[in-house]
C-alpha cells in the first residue's frame, strides 16, 4: 500500500486526479447508503478532510539538523522532504473511511 501511494503521488496531476476520485467515491457512498445530500456530504467531508490533515502532516517529518540537509538561510526545523502530495493520498483515504464511519452513526445520534 505505501509504495502505491507513493507511485500515486508521483507528481502533482496524479496525486490531484487521485484526491478527487477517491472523494468522489466517498460522497457518493454516504449521498446514495445513508440518504445525505451532495452539498451536505462535501461539506462533512471538507471539515474532516482538513482536520485530518492536520494530525497527519507531522507523521514522517525529518527536520533539516536530522537528515543532514541545512539549507542556508532556513530555519534548521524545517522539512527536508515534508512528502505533502503522499500526505495528502493518506488524508484522503482516511477521511473517506471516517466520512462514512460518521454518515453511518448520524441517525444513531438522532441528526
């Protein structure tokens, strides 16, 4: 699976082509299993995509001082490689999973 993604994520209209896929195929399952609407599902969508994208930037993440790399006229912290285009496959994938693990507990809730 890691090297798939990172085969995907070889350049940026892959990793875009991707991103859009599978969050298509993600919608779509919770519009059609779990009666949202389109506007609603990307929306939900939207927020966890982001706010899991957050938790997985600093996944993997070498500092400059680590790999040996220090770029003059940078701060030594910085990302080497930050890998953003495999981290945003990764996001992906988990939001899609979490996406519908969340359309399916809304009626449990009462919403």
């Amino acid at each position: 699976m890691i090297r798939l993604v990172k085969a995907l994520a070889a350049s940026f209209w892959s990793t875009l082509a991707v991103v859009v896929v599978i969050s298509a195929i993600a919608v779509a399952i919770v519009v059609n299993a779990f009666g949202l609407r389109v506007t609603g599902g990307l929306a939900i969508y939207f927020v966890i995509w982001w706010i899991l994208l957050f938790a997985v930037l600093p996944f993997g993440v070498r500092s400059q001082v680590e790999s040996g790399e220090v770029t003059t006229g940078t701060e030594p912290g910085a990302p080497s490689a930050p890998g953003l285009q495999e981290k945003a496959i990764w996001t992906t994938l988990v939001a899609s999973v979490v996406l519908v693990i969340v359309a399916a507990v809304f009626p449990l809730a009462g919403l």
